[in-house]
C-alpha cells in the first residue's frame, strides 16, 4: 500500500494521505477500528483536515472500518463546514 503512487486530484498520493490521516486519527486516541466514532467532531477533523480527504471518503473510511454512519451525507453538498473531498466528482448520465 506505501508503494501506490496513485495520486488525488489535490496532489497529494493516496499512500501519503493514508499514512498522514493515521497519525491524525492516533493523536486524537484512535488507535484500533473499535476506536474510531463518527459523531466525534475531532475524530472526523482528523481525517478530513488531511489533503485530498473528506466528507464522501471519511464516510467510506468509517463504513469498511465497520463504524456505524447513522446520518450519511454524500448526497448533501453543502451542509457542512468542514472541508469536502477535492477530489473531482463523477457525474452519471442517465
């Protein structure tokens, strides 16, 4: 995984963010997927304050860490504060 060199869209490589939002989420006491809480603000600061990461990823990130996400907001532009993924968004044709 530390070998990809895929990059998102703000530059950053998917290996870096990766390694980056792991120490963010240790400093603030999530260490294990048990750990990790999703209605904790610094827990969810912590990773979507990481380049290239955020609101659609940090959702993702907690569903396949087994986290329970009560209120998912992909579809929800907009209604948060917090920096949204920056990586390009696919539309679908219909």
């Amino acid at each position: 995984m530390l070998n990809n060199q895929q990059v998102l869209s703000a530059g950053t490589r998917k290996a870096e963010a990766i390694v980056q939002a792991a120490a963010a989420l240790e400093a603030v006491g999530v260490r294990h997927a048990v750990d990790l809480d999703p209605s904790q603000p610094e827990h969810r600061s912590a990773y979507v304050g990481i380049t290239g990461l955020g609101t659609v990823t940090w959702e993702y990130f907690c569903m396949c860490s087994g986290a329970k996400v009560s209120k998912p907001t992909c579809g929800s532009a907009g209604s948060s504060t917090e920096p949204s993924d920056r990586e390009t968004p696919r539309k679908r044709g219909r």
